[in-house]
C-alpha cells in the first residue's frame, strides 16, 4: 500500500485510454453502475478506496496551493 504522493505516469495514462477492455466495457454496454464495485470484486473496491484516502496526487496539491496563494493576493490588494 502507498502512502502520500502518487506519481504521474504518462505510459499508464495512455495504455489504460486505448485498452481493448475500456474499448469492450464502454462501447458494448457492459458496464455496471457506479458504487458496484463491491459486488463485483470486493478485494479490489476495498484496497481502491483505502489506497484513494491515504495518498493524494501531486497535481492537486499544486492546485489547491496556487488557488490559496491567489486568494491570498486578491484580498491584500483590495
């Protein structure tokens, strides 16, 4: 299990956009709604939503600072 930041990986990005599985799932309607999950594969519903509460991408973090620093700037010049 991995904690803290998780790394960008353009392979994996690109791979998992022109699998033959999200080509099988998306297009022939096999798809199960959203938060089923857990009945169809609990292991993994259960180690994705531990792995998603612990660790946080890096990208967020440089949002969420670069909107607090523009906040902070918009109200010291007015």
């Amino acid at each position: 299990m991995k904690f803290g930041f998780r790394t960008p990986s353009l392979k994996k990005r690109i791979s998992a956009q022109i699998s033959p599985k999200r080509y099988l799932r998306d297009n022939l309607g096999f798809k199960v709604p959203k938060g089923y999950g857990l009945f169809t594969n609990p292991k993994k519903a259960v180690y994705n939503k531990l792995y998603n509460k612990t660790s946080t991408g890096c990208i967020l973090l440089i949002a969420q600072i670069s909107i607090s620093v523009f906040i902070v700037l918009f109200f010291i010049r007015h």
